[in-house]
C-alpha cells in the first residue's frame, strides 16, 4: 500500500509541476500578443473612409465583384483577413492599424 501513496504523490507532483510550466508558457505568450484593439470612434471612422473614397470610386465595380466572390448569398458577412486582401488588392493606402480599425467598425457582430 505504501507504494501506492508514493506513486500518487509523485503523479500530484508531476501535475503540478507540468502545470506552473503551463502557467508560465501562457504569461509569456500573453505578453507577446498585439494590444487589444478598442473600436475606433465615428469621427476616425468617417475620416478614413475620406481617405479611401477616391479609389472607392475609381474601382467600384472590382471591389463589389470581388466581396461579391466572398460572400455570394449577400448575408453580408465577409472575413476580416479577405477584407484586408481587398485593401491590398485595390490599393486602399491605409496603413494596418487603419485597415484593423475600419474592419472592426464595420463588423457588427465583433466576431472577425
């Protein structure tokens, strides 16, 4: 019976040291992800829509063909990162802190 013992403390042991190593791993990684992004406010989101209504204009057609592509039954409901290929692909100027903070404006359900 006393091996028993020996062999559960040792496996509570092994437990708890693979956890503080868990713990540490997910400090670590925490303190290398981005900021938390806020949503921009009206005024930053009107003004960088000023800033890409040029080549909105210019390019009406592509880029309502290209979302058109990503998102066929129109439930209006696009990836953020095919929004990101978009700006990239029409040349929107933006730069990508702009583009991250346009996408969550216009995101309704903030789920990306």
């Amino acid at each position: 019976m006393p091996a028993f013992y020996q062999a559960r403390k040792q496996a509570r042991d092994d437990y708890e040291t693979k956890l503080l190593h868990r713990a540490e791993a997910d400090r670590e990684l925490r303190r290398q992800l981005p900021p938390v992004w806020q949503e921009p406010s009206k005024e930053q989101v009107d003004c960088l829509c000023l800033q890409i209504s040029s080549a909105m204009n210019s390019s009406w057609q592509a880029i309502k063909s290209f979302f058109l592509r990503a998102d066929p039954d129109g439930r209006t409901s696009v990836l953020r990162s095919y929004f990101m290929e978009a700006a990239k692909r029409f040349s929107l100027n933006l730069s990508s802190k702009e583009l991250f903070d346009l996408a969550l404006a216009f995101d309704k359900k903030k789920n990306g």
